[in-house]
C-alpha cells in the first residue's frame, strides 16, 4: 500500500468521499504536497492545466483560473462568506440545485458549471498522479491534514496580503485615480506583489518599494510600505493571535507553566509580530527548528509511513481527537417532547464507539448535530439524520430493546454504523438451554442496569473487540434523558424478589427465553452528501476529463516536436551538419524550416495530432540522411581504426607461426591458413571501401556504414580467435606410484630396493593389511 500527503482543510465530507473512490492497486511509498502552492486549477478550450503550471496562467486566464477555493466546503452559496468571498475572485459563483457553491468556467469551448467537490477531486487526481511519477509505483492512500483543536479560519497567511492590498488599492485610487478592484488581473497582480512584499518585510525594518509595470490602463504604479506600517494595519489581526490560544490551554487543561517548548509552523509565523505575540503569551522563546512551511507535510509524510506496511517507524502513539462535541436528538415514541443526549465530548479520544439502547414500538429518527454550533467553524451545525427501520413491537406488545451503534472513525466522520433489535424467542422445554444462555452472554443484554447508564463503549477500529460500560463517564457527559430512564421502574430488585418468594407456593416453571439480536437497517441522510446518482456522474465526467487531457497532451507533445526539430536542425545546418549537404539543398530545406515555423504560429497553431505528425515525417524525410551522414563521419573512422588493430594482431600472429614462433608451434598449419586466409580478405575489402568512400565528398551518402564495419570485425574475431588462442598440450610427467604409509617413490627405486632387501623379513606396521596374502592373521578384540 502506498500512501499520499496532501494538505487540506476542516471539511471532512470530501475526504470520505476520496477514501470511498481511491482506486485499487498495490506498491509502497510516500509523498508530501503542498496545498496551497498548487491548488489551481486553469481550464482552456481543449484541456486542464493543474499545479504550479495553473499558477502561471492565473492572470493570463483569470476568468478561468479557479483557486482559493478550500474554504467553499461545507457551505451554502448564500453563506455570508461565500458572498463576501466572491467579490475578489477571478471567476464566477453561482449557486446549485442542491443550495451548495458552484464554480463556472469555460471549457472546450463550452460554458460548465463544477461543483467544489469536483474542483477538489480534480486536483487530488492529479497529486495522486504526480506522486505515482515521482515513486513509479501506484499510490492507494493518502493521508490529510484537518486543522483541530483551536484555530481561527480567518486568521492566515491570506488575511495579512488582504490587509496590505487593501491599503495599496486606497493609495492608488487616490495617487493615480486608478480603481484596482475594477479589473480582475489588476487586482491578481496586487495580490501577487502584497505576498512578496510581505515577505520582504520579515526581514526588512525599512522601507520597501512596491513597484507594478503597466498596471492599469498602460500605468505604472509604485508604493512603499515598511514593517511598523504593517503592523499598525494588521493590529486587528494580531489581536486576535492570543484567542485561539487561550482556547488551547483551556482544552488541554493545561496552565502555561506547564508548557516547556513551543514550536511554530507555517508561512504567517515568519512575521516578527506574530512571533512577539506568541512569545509573550508563552512566556518564553519560541522556537523555529522545523521548516516552517514542510512541518505539517512531514508530519503527514510520517502517519503515511505508519500507515504503510513498507516502512518501519519507531513505535509511539498518537491519539486523535474530536474537535466539537456531536449530540443526538430524537423524538419520543409517544410524546411530542424530544429527547437530546450528547453521544462524544469536545477532544474526545477517536476512533470511538458507543452503543445506545432505545425502547420503540416501530421504526424512528435520530438527527446528529454539533453541541456547540458557536464554535463550529461553519454555519451549518447539523451532521446528518439517520431512519432506524424494520422495528417493531414484541408479542406481547412490549416496547422492544434497539441498539445503536454511533461511531467516529479514523478520519473524524461521524456516523451510525449498526442498529440492531433484541428479540425475545421463547424455547422448547426439552431444549438444551447451552445454546441460549450462550447467545445471552455474548450480546450481554442490559437486564440489570439501568437504561440511562447503557451506554457501551468501544475504541477499537473494527468494533470487534468486547465492549465496556462506563456508566460513570456517561452519566457525567449529560443529564440522563426520560426515555433512556424508561426501563428503570421496570427492574425489580433481586432482595425484594427474595422476600416475596417466602411463603409463596411453588410457581409453574417457565419457559426458557432466547434472546436473539435482529440487525436493522439504517438511511442516513448526511448534509452536504452527494448521491449515489450524482457521485457517478461526478466520475464519469472526470473520467471524460482524464481523456480529454491525455488526448490533448499527445497533441501538444506532437506539436512541440515539430518545433524542437525546426530549431534544433536549423542551428546544426549552420554548424556541424553544413559540410554533410550540398549549397543547394542546403538552401532548401533552411526554407522549408521557416515556412514550418510560420506554420505552426498561423494557421498550424491549432491542429489535430496527424497534421504535426505528418509535419515531422516531411522534414525528417530531408534532415534525416543529413543526420546519419554526420554520424557515419564521427564513427565510421573509429570502426575503421579498430579493424585495422584487429588485422595487424592476427597478421602478426600468422607471420610469428611461419617464423616457428614456440608460442604457436601447437597450432595446425592448416588453421593457420584460414587465419591468413581470412585476414587478407578482411584487409582487401578495408582497402577497396576505403579507396571508394576517399572518392565521396561530405555530403554524398556514404559507402560502407559504421554498423557494416562492426559486422566485419565480429566475421574476423569469430573466425581467427578460436584458432590463435588454442591453449597448448599438456606434457605428462612419469607416474609416481603410493606406497601404503609412505612418501611416493619411483617405480626403478622400488624395484632395487626389492633386490637388496631379498630374503629379509617385511616389515610389520600398525594397521598394515594385505588381502592378497593367502595367510591371514585373526585378532579378537575385547
């Protein structure tokens, strides 16, 4: 599994939807991505330009260059942000069927219309695409920041260049009587300077020039602005640095003596004055180790490592958090009044699970919604509804036992994962009782607490695990409700059972009861979810995107190749490649490369694939052979230089044989022959071709090619070497014979030793044996 960084924002409804639409692959690897830097995405009439080469284009087409556009999600068009946010875009806003923001744009000609869902899935396709380039390996996860905890939306690296644009469009109106806010590019490019400027002062006291070349109206325009200026006019801004941290320690429950080091990340926290607010908060120095602008990448870069089975990281634990506590609300069976109870608190540990028991007749609602709307960034506080189905009554007309399973899984989504109704069965008599009392103790039913604390916990991914009642921390979360206290009156207490049993004639037996757990099904609306119908057509249009894009870029590469060949030729026709054609053709083809060039910024501009293709085959047909001849000079001399060793090593080889040379003495004179034989021939054509291509001048095709010289020396190698590197005989020397427990000795030694020694006794030594003696000596061994 391979796993992507991308950076993103609090809206968390997208990031389902990419988990539920990642393709399936396989391979390992990381990737990190800025967000910002190439969230823009520009539209033409035939394709989509994505990244940093949209950044290029975002004042050339404006009107069709979308960015900024991460903070749309989660939103309604008639959101005051929205509307506050549309006067300094570039391209148009309008509202969709749904209530959400669409973007139009103009693309293949055509008026489209795109949904902030579909501009963000644009964009992940294409980091998706990056990444797999940059590992060669498929990417099938990827893992993104959502800011948490405490943070201000509207307090960012943007609000400052805001503020400073603001003022520059005041002073231009007033110095130039120009209105920057008239035109779209005029105010893009104000944009673009404010940033850089911005920067410049980070770490610059003075004062610094703001200049723009043809701003508006064929005007120059220029400004100056030092850092105390700057932060007399963001001093609204800076106040409100301290607020999100003052939220912090009051979540974290902790004091700011408690904090022993503070690191800051991000691209705003270069500015000198946030850094002075931050610090006096603190109390201390902070610290600026990490890259202010790749911490939170890396960061992400390090989950996708944990993530991924590739890699092996050192072992810690992370415990994510819900940023807004999320509550239920529900209508009573019988009642008009509604019940409300908050399921997970604000920086409750996630993922969590929690099992609800409600009392219903038939099928009811539950509305999931945030506790604290106030501090939900967004306007919109409502999560979702969710119909439990299928329920109904038991037999005996008793309200039946639901449990719900609320969950927030790994990626902060809150939902209803299961619900489930317990159902009473009863048994026959004669039945083994195992059976039931085990399905009991495996769904535990609540039978003996109370209603209102029968809420089971469960941290586990998969749910799997047994789950644990914690009556206390639920009970402290929020006031019990009337109806999950329903069941309380109903349980009666095991002494008073006692009590009434004394005295009392013996009761009938019962019949045995078998619990069993029904599963239900659940609908669940979730506002701002796309459909089923719409997410397909989604897919299917982006799929048309994919192609068009990919169709479009073979174009463009056919077309920059007839360009690069037209520049490339025309200068080497004026250097190397001038001595390899004649005057007249030279003439030629030089003006055929300019028409070519003409062509492809006129009526060429805009063409199909085959029309460059068939372009190139025109000019290669020319440039080619002009090509291979200035190859075949720069080669054919080294080929030529290498037979000629070859043919001296093998002559001289030959003429050290017919001198009686020992080093070749072994060799047949018949295989010799063949190796004279060969290298005369050899030598013969070498002379003949060589005289024939002294005859051809430069720009004449030439007469053997480099690769007919090479075949040459490989027919001589294959014919001479295995003749003059035959290795020579071995001479053997006399054998020597072993004697059985001494050194060798030869054969006449042994001989004369047997004479002297005749009639002497042999020798006995340990361990000597001689099988051919007819006398044999037996040995018992105790």
């Amino acid at each position: 599994m391979a796993t992507a960084t991308v950076l993103g924002g609090p809206a968390a409804h997208w990031v389902e939807s990419f988990q539920k639409a990642r393709e399936e692959g396989s391979g390992s690897g990381t990737w990190r991505g800025r967000w910002r830097r190439r969230s823009v995405i520009s539209f033409g009439s035939k394709n989509r330009t994505i990244g940093v080469a949209a950044k290029n284009q975002q004042i050339t087409h404006a009107n069709n260059t979308v960015s900024n556009f991460k903070r749309f999600h989660g939103r309604a068009f008639n959101d005051p942000f929205i509307q506050k946010e549309k006067e300094n875009l570039s391209y148009d806003l309008v509202p969709l069927k749904n209530g959400g923001v669409g973007i139009k744009v103009m693309y293949m000609g055509e008026e489209h219309l795109f949904s902030v869902e579909q501009i963000t899935a644009m964009l992940l396709t294409k980091l998706k695409e990056t990444a797999e380039n940059s590992l060669k390996k498929p990417v099938t996860d990827c893992v993104i920041s959502v800011l948490g905890t405490a943070f201000d939306p509207f307090l960012g690296g943007k609000n400052f260049d805001e503020k400073l644009v603001e003022y520059f469009c005041a002073e231009f109106k007033t110095k130039y009587k120009l209105d920057a806010k008239s035109k779209i590019r005029a105010l893009l490019r104000l944009y673009q300077e404010c940033e850089k400027l911005k920067k410049l002062m980070s770490s610059n006291s003075t004062d610094l020039p703001l200049n723009i070349e043809c701003f508006m109206n064929d005007k120059d325009v220029s400004g100056k602005m030092n850092r105390s200026q700057f932060e007399e006019l963001c001093a609204e801004l800076l106040q409100k640095i301290e607020v999100p941290l003052y939220s912090l320690m009051e979540q974290t429950h902790l004091k700011v003596e408690d904090v022993s080091a503070v690191e800051i990340v991000g691209g705003a926290t270069r500015i000198p004055a946030v850094k002075e607010r931050i610090a006096k908060f603190f109390g201390k120095d902070i610290s600026t180790t990490l890259n202010a602008d790749e911490a939170v990448a890396r960061g992400c870069a390090l989950q996708c490592a944990i993530l991924s089975p590739a890699f092996k990281v050192r072992e810690f634990s992370v415990t994510d958090a819900v940023p807004f506590p999320i509550s239920l609300v529900w209508n009573h069976d019988s009642e008009d009044t509604e019940g409300v109870h908050e399921v997970f608190s604000r920086n409750h540990a996630a993922p969590f699970s929690k099992v609800l028991t409600f009392l219903r007749r038939g099928p009811f609602e539950l509305e999931a919604f945030y506790s604290d709307p106030q501090g939900v960034p967004y306007p919109e506080a409502k999560i979702g509804r969710f119909v439990v189905q299928n329920v109904s009554a038991q037999k005996d007309g008793e309200k039946s036992r639901v449990k719900v399973k609320v969950r927030v899984n790994t990626h902060g989504i809150f939902t209803i994962s299961t619900a489930s109704m317990v159902e009473k069965v009863p048994t026959e008599e004669n039945e083994m009782s195992s059976e039931a009392d085990m399905e009991c103790l495996n769904q535990r039913p609540p039978e003996n607490t109370d209603t209102d604390k029968n809420v089971q916990q469960d941290n586990s991914e998969a749910g799997t695990q047994p789950q644990v009642q914690t009556d206390a921390q639920q009970t402290s979360q929020s006031p019990p409700s009337p109806e999950l206290t329903s069941e309380e009156n109903k349980i009666p207490d095991a002494d008073k059972a006692n009590e009434k049993k004394v005295d009392q004639p013996p009761e009938a037996k019962k019949p045995k009861i078998k619990v069993v757990n029904v599963e239900l099904p659940i609908e669940a609306n979730l506002v701002w979810q796309l459909g089923k119908d719409l997410l397909n057509m989604y897919i299917e249009t982006e799929g048309k995107m994919i192609m068009q894009d990919k169709l479009e870029k073979e174009r463009n590469d056919a077309k920059n190749a007839v360009e690069e060949y037209v520049y490339e030729f025309r200068d080497k026709l004026c250097g190397p490649y001038e001595k390899f054609i004649c005057e007249q053709d030279h003439q030629n083809f030089l003006r055929l490369l300019t028409e070519t060039e003409d062509w492809l910024y006129e009526e060429g501009e805009d063409q199909a694939k085959q029309a460059y293709v068939d372009k190139l085959e025109e000019l290669m047909k020319i440039g080619t052979p002009v090509k291979v001849r200035f190859q075949e000079a720069e080669e054919r001399p080294k080929m030529f230089e290498e037979l000629g060793q070859r043919l001296q090593h093998y002559a001289k080889i030959a003429a050290d044989f017919r001198n009686k040379d020992e080093k070749y003495n072994h060799i047949d004179e018949s295989e010799m022959k063949k190796v004279e034989k060969s290298v005369n021939e050899v030598m013969e054509w070498m002379n003949n071709v060589m005289n024939a291509q002294a005859k051809k001048s430069l720009d004449q095709d030439p007469v053997v090619r480099a690769q007919e010289i090479k075949i040459k020396i490989k027919e001589l190698n294959n014919t001479c070497e295995p003749v003059v590197t035959q290795p020579k005989p071995k001479i053997e020397s006399p054998k020597l014979e072993r004697t059985p427990n001494g050194p060798n000795i030869d054969k006449k030694e042994e001989d004369l030793e047997d004479k002297n020694n005749f009639g002497a006794e042999p020798p006995h030594q340990n361990g000597e044996c001689y099988p051919n003696e007819k006398n044999s000596v037996n040995m018992d061994l105790d």
